[in-house]
C-alpha cells in the first residue's frame, strides 16, 4: 500500500524549525496530561537554518523523483545542521525510497527524536514502521501526530493509521480511521477509495456507489474502482451504468488486469 507522506511539508517546516528544547514548552496544552504537544509549529523561537536551503532543494528533487540529487542535498543539509529534524525526515525517505531500509529507520527516528511532536516526522516513521510490520508501534505515531492541534492536514495520518489497521488485518478499525480522515476532509480521494473497497466487502453496494461518485468528482476513477463500480451496480440493477463503467474501463485501461473480470 502506497502512505501519504506529504513531502511538501517537509521543506515548509524546515523554515519554521524551533530549538528543540523550547519546542515542547510553548504554546498549546493537551487538556488531560498538561503536555504541549506543538512541538515546533507552536514555539515563538523562530531558528532560521542555513541548512534549509538544501532542505528545500531536496525536496523538490525528491518529487520529481531524482534521488540522486534529493540524496546529496539531504546530506549536505545534515553537514550544516546535524540538529535540523526535517533533514533528517528528509534523508530517511529518501534513503527508504533507495531500500536502504537500516539507514531509514536511523534517521526518521531521529528526526522525531529532535522534535517529538513533529507530525510530518512522525507520519514519515510510522508508514516506515508500517512498512516494517511494526503495526502498533507505527499507529501510536500515528497517532502522535493528530495530537498535534496545529497538523495542518490530520487526515493524512488519520488514512495512513487506516491503511496500517487494514495491513494488521483490523477492517473495523481501518474503517474508523477512514472516516475520521474524510470528517476532516470530506474530498481526500485516497481515503473515498479505501472506503468503497471496505463497503465493497461488506456487501454495501449502495455505499459503493456513493464512494465512487463523491471520487469521481474530485479524479478519474482507477481501473480497480471501475471494477468495483460495475459489480456495485450490477448488484444494484442498474445495467446501463454498469455499462457505462465497464466501458469505461475497457477505454481508459485497455491493458488492466480488471478487464479479464468484467
């Protein structure tokens, strides 16, 4: 399964990095334990870095997919700021993206060893985690990151827990974890997907149908939510937008794999 890294957010936070001993001592409270959980997306202690620029080039590299380039400029970022927590981020996805799994895990775990609340860093090391089928441990990051009430996109973290769930073979739970990330953001496709494959299994063809629509509206269906789409509504009864979807499908992805199941 493919997590929601948010890459971007690595190069914005960088520009707002705190020292990370006041990052826990600022702002917002936790109402139950008392503990500030904004880590550097809260602090008042703005601490411009002259690693950032690397930061930033590594990033963009990075999401064109030049991993070479994305790997130099993380390092040399690492160089100048040992102590910068979104060039570690940065460095272990790329190091994850090259399967260098060892080297990935150090430096995603350091990036939330430097800011503990940190939500991007902590979505990073939980979808490695994840990947590494450490399932609690990577949706009690997770989780740490929608404690942060300035995350700017806890949906994000609230589908990755889903996907974590559905790999740890917790359906039900995958499911809570889907519809708490469209609650927050009722338009996030990925989650839509998840949410018509789940009702797909249960039976729940009309909660298929409303799942596609509401994606369809925001991207073109892939050819396995096409599929999803012709059985849903043969269940339905509805030949003719079966129809529709079939052919849509045979045009769109002539090549698919779903094809043979229609």
């Amino acid at each position: 399964m493919k997590y929601v890294l948010t890459l971007l957010a690595v190069m914005l936070l960088a520009g707002c990095q705190s020292n990370p001993q006041r990052a826990a001592e600022t702002s917002s409270t936790d109402s139950k334990a008392g503990v500030d959980t904004t880590g550097a997306l809260g602090s008042p202690v703005e601490r411009r870095s002259a690693a950032n620029v690397y930061v930033e080039l590594g990033t963009a590299y990075l999401q064109e997919g030049v991993l070479g380039e994305a790997l130099k400029n993380a390092r040399k970022a690492i160089i100048v700021d040992p102590e910068l927590a979104p060039a570690h981020n940065l460095l272990g996805i790329v190091y994850q993206r090259l399967g260098k799994t060892v080297l990935a895990g150090e430096h995603l775990a350091k990036a939330v060893s430097i800011d503990p609340y940190d939500p991007y860093a902590l979505n990073a090391l939980g979808s490695f985690e994840c990947d590494q089928a450490k399932y609690d441990a990577a949706i009690s990051r997770f989780k740490a990151a929608l404690d942060n009430p300035l995350y700017p996109t806890p949906w994000v973290a609230s589908h990755n827990a889903g996907q974590c769930s559905e790999r740890q073979g917790n359906a039900a739970k995958a499911e809570d974890y889907y519809r708490a990330a469209l609650k927050r953001n009722p338009g996030f496709a990925q989650s839509l997907a998840r949410m018509a494959h789940i009702s797909a299994d249960k039976g729940q063809s009309l909660s298929v149908r409303a799942y596609l629509q509401r994606y369809a509206g925001i991207s073109p269906l892939s050819a396995d939510l096409l599929l999803l789409g012709v059985r849903a509504e043969n269940a339905l009864g509805d030949a003719k937008q079966a129809a529709l979807y079939a052919a849509e499908l045979r045009k769109r992805y002539p090549t698919a794999k779903e094809i043979e199941s229609l």
